[in-house]
C-alpha cells in the first residue's frame, strides 16, 4: 500500500495547497526513534545544549518572512499574531539556553558522612539526568509557540534529551521548516541533526508513544486525543510520564460590585478575551458568572456591543469549524439559554462570534446542562447570570480543573473588602494559575509561570511554559559512596563548573 500523502491546506478556502510529506509507517517510525536516541551522547554537554538553542532562535529569526508567511497559508493566524508567536518561540529557546547555563535544575545536593545521624548518613551525592527519547505532539493553535521548536521541544532539548516531534496536520508545511531550521543549528553545533525527528499522519503517533526507546511524551490538543494518548503510555510494558494539556473552561467570577463599578470595561475586556484568536486560545475564558440586576445588565450589554463588532474569522481547519457550529448550536438548543450575540457560521470558510446567557441554577443540578461545562473551542463563551453568593459556590463546586479561573473584583474588594479572599481560596484548588482583574489569555513565559492545573486541564502537576517546564524530563540519581574519580563532575566538592547546589545542608549560590 503507498503511503498517504499529507497535505498541506488553506483554511480560508478548504483547498489543498501542496503536498508536503507522506505519513510515517511504523518502520519509519523507528527509523526516526532510533536516530533521536544515538545523539544523546552529543547533548550531554551542557555548553554545546545552549549554544544549540542560541542557534535555533537565531535561525529561526532569520527565516522569518518565509515562516510567517507559510504559517499564516496554513493558520489563516495573520502575520501580526504569528510574528509575536515567533518572537515568543525565539525568546523561549534563549530562555532555556539560559537556564542550562546557569545550573540550577541540575538539583545538586551533597551531603558528606555523618556517622553520629541516626541512623548514619553515608556519602550521598544527588542530581539529575535526562530520561532520554521525547516524543512531542505539536498543537494546532500554536504554530510555533506548543509545536516542531515549541515549549516542550525548548525544554527537553535543554535537559539534554533528544525530540521527535509528530507534526500537526494543520501546518505540515510548517512542521518541515522549522524541523529543517532546527537541524541546521544543530549541525552547527556539532549535534547530529537526528536529535530533532519529526513524522506525519495518526498512526505514526500511535506508533511513537508505543515505541521502547521513548521515554517520555508531551501532548497540547482535545481531551480524547491526549486521553488516548495518556493511557496509551500507562498501558506500555514499560509505562512512561505524558505530560498533556488536555482542555480548560477556564471560569471568571464576577462580583456584584466590580459589576456595578466598571461594568463597560469587563463587558469589553471579556469580549477581547474570548474572541481573541478566534477563541482558539487553551486559556479563552468559556464560562463567567455575572450577577443578575442591573449591574450584569450594564456588562451583559457592554459584552454584546463589543462581540456584534467582531469581524466573522477563519478557524485552523473546517473539522474544526464544523465542530464548533455544531456545539454551539446544541448548547443554544438548551431550555433557558440564549443567544444576545449567536455564534456560529459566518461563511462559508468563517465563523461569527458570540455568547450564551444561562441562569446559573441550572449549572448547579447536573442534566443536559452540564454541556456548558464543557470546552468549546472558537469565539464563544457562556455568561452564567447568578442570584447570590450560594450559586457561585454551587457552580464552582461543579467544575472540572482548569489551567486558570478569574476572579474581577471591586477596588474595595481587591483591597480586601467583601469576600475577595474566600473567591480566591475557591478557585484555587480549580485552577493552575489564578487572575485577579485581569484576563487569561496570553501566558508569559517566566521563571514563576505555570501552565497547567488539575485533570483535564492537564494529566501532571508540571507546567508546560516557564522555566520549571525542563523538570519534565529529568530523573533523580542518588550517588552512593562513590569514589571521587567515579563521580560526574557536577558532584565533585570542588564545585569547577560553578553550579548552585546544597551543599551539607547549606545552600550555595
């Protein structure tokens, strides 16, 4: 049987642009595995792992008008939003290249004999190596930033782990460059350009999560995707950590007051938010309880006027668009829920935004209702009108985890009026990343962030974005009584390389 071909294709218009690829077989499949895990060796220096990173942000640069240009072909994204992503990519890797210089996620502890411990303390020298063989599934609504040199790629790259990355069918023309560009830095840096594997097609990433020499994955897409996924590696002879970002809701609580003093300003922000990206952002807030009265009024209004201006947009692929039209319209179809601004198609190619209106006592009972509770990807979020206090807390209770919750409080409140803190202390445990007055999308890549949250917003306690994301791929190994000469010189007392490490109980920088 010929391999299928992949294709590249527009979304604005459906039709296929180019064919890029085949997809990989299973022979193929191990072809690839098999060459990420013979440079291992090559990345075990930490100086050459930054200087490859250095490399990649470089070239990518360099390649630029051409990246955007077949990105926006196959995203319908637009330049503006793709060149920030791009930069983002960039200053991603440069991040990491940073971090690998400095040391620090090595974790070295030392602790000398201490025969007068009980029991006795032996020499004991700790730190932490790579897993080896990392598979990545790239994510359709990121390109560049969660795709082929994305935040999982950066970050195992940086602990010294070879990638082999499954191409998202949505920018395949894409995934080739950016795996081209990334090979030639490697390249230059002395790393054979195996250390970056990239496959096509369905079966090819079934077979990767399979494969014996793969020793961890990391996943950004639908809820039954990364599911499939993740018990795919649990039920492996040899399991092994996936690290998906499954789905999020993303909730936002509105106070009565905060409603009542800037209720125009939420109303605009909220629609800015859910619309941005043509609601494509895993962290779109999909759900915002907003007091009854007068005061949701004004923002309800505020909401409407703003979405009724957004323009009709592309969504990445027309399975995507149908899904959206579809889910919008059984959500519509609920008893009591309705449409100040129906979503739905815009075009033939497009989609319109817009929001839903539900009282929120019919979140709180379960039912048919519970559909609201579920992330719809697109431009469309449901507005919950609440009574009281007592159906928040009814709503809350109910939701799954999500990688943010929000909560828009009064200045009084965010002074520490009201109960600003109990809605606080109850979004916590919902949620990997908590916002007061602000909006959850955009996710700044920094030493403090964290992507992630509680099932199935992720299937790890671990962050996706941000320094701590490289602790993904590492392991702890404890060495005992090893002779000085035996030890890595990361575990050496006299410290040559300079790493921060705790040293007998004592923290040195």
């Amino acid at each position: 049987m010929a391999a299928a071909p992949v294709w590249s294709v527009d979304p604005r218009t459906g039709k296929q642009r180019e064919q890029v690829a085949v997809e990989a077989t299973a022979q193929e499949v191990d072809t690839v595995v098999r060459a990420a895990h013979a440079t291992r060796a090559a990345l075990a220096d930490r100086g050459v792992r930054a200087a490859f990173l250095r490399a990649a942000a470089a070239r990518l640069e360099a390649a630029r008008d051409l990246l955007v240009e077949v990105a926006d072909a196959e995203t319908a994204l637009g330049p503006v939003r793709l060149n920030g992503e791009l930069a983002r990519t960039c200053y991603q890797l440069r991040a990491f290249a940073g971090l690998v210089d400095e040391g620090a996620f090595l974790d070295v502890v030392i602790d000398h004999p201490d025969d007068t411990a009980t029991p006795p303390v032996p020499d004991l020298r700790r730190y932490k190596v790579p897993l080896g063989v990392v598979a990545v599934y790239a994510a359709s609504n990121f390109p560049f930033a969660f795709s082929v040199a994305g935040g999982d790629t950066a970050s195992a790259l940086a602990a010294g782990n070879p990638v082999v990355v499954k191409a998202h069918p949505d920018h395949p023309g894409l995934s080739e460059l950016v795996a081209k560009v990334l090979r030639t830095a490697a390249a230059e840096q002395g790393v054979p350009e195996g250390v970056l594997g990239l496959v096509h097609g369905f079966e090819a990433g079934v077979e990767l999560i399979g494969h014996p020499l793969v020793a961890a994955a990391g996943f950004t897409g639908s809820v039954r995707g990364g599911r499939a996924l993740f018990d795919a590696a649990a039920a492996r002879p040899v399991p092994i950590p996936f690290h998906g970002e499954l789905g999020s809701l993303n909730p936002v609580v509105v106070t009565e007051e905060a409603a009542a003093e800037r209720a125009e300003a939420i109303g605009a922000g909220l629609a800015g938010s859910m619309t941005l990206g043509v609601g494509q952002f895993c962290v779109k807030p999909g759900l915002v309880l907003v007091p009854s009265g007068a005061a949701g009024d004004g923002l309800v209004k505020s909401l409407t006027d703003a979405v009724s201006a957004t323009e009709a947009g592309v969504l990445l692929d027309h399975r995507m668009r149908d899904n959206f039209v579809a889910g919008v319209a059984e959500r519509a179809a609920l008893p009591d829920v309705e449409s100040p601004v129906t979503p739905g198609a815009g075009g033939e190619h497009t989609v319109s935004a817009g929001f839903l209106t539900v009282p929120a006592a019919r979140l709180a009972g379960g039912g048919d209702h519970d559909l609201l509770l579920e992330e719809c990807f697109g431009p469309v979020t449901v507005v919950a009108r609440y009574e009281d206090d007592d159906e928040v807390r009814a709503v809350l209770s109910r939701l799954p985890g999500n990688l943010t919750a929000t909560v828009q409080l009064s200045e009084a409140e965010a002074a520490g009026a009201g109960r600003g803190g109990e809605i606080l202390a109850e979004l916590t445990p919902l949620a990997g990343r908590v916002l007061v007055n602000g909006w959850p999308t955009g996710v700044a890549v920094a030493p403090a962030q964290h992507h992630g949250g509680p099932y199935p917003a992720t299937t790890s306690t671990s962050t996706s974005v941000g320094g701590t994301a490289i602790e993904r791929w590492l392991r702890p190994v404890v060495y005992q009584n090893t002779p000085a000469a035996l030890l890595p010189p990361e575990l050496r007392d006299e410290n040559e390389l300079g790493l921060p490490r705790r040293y007998d109980g004592r923290l040195e920088r």
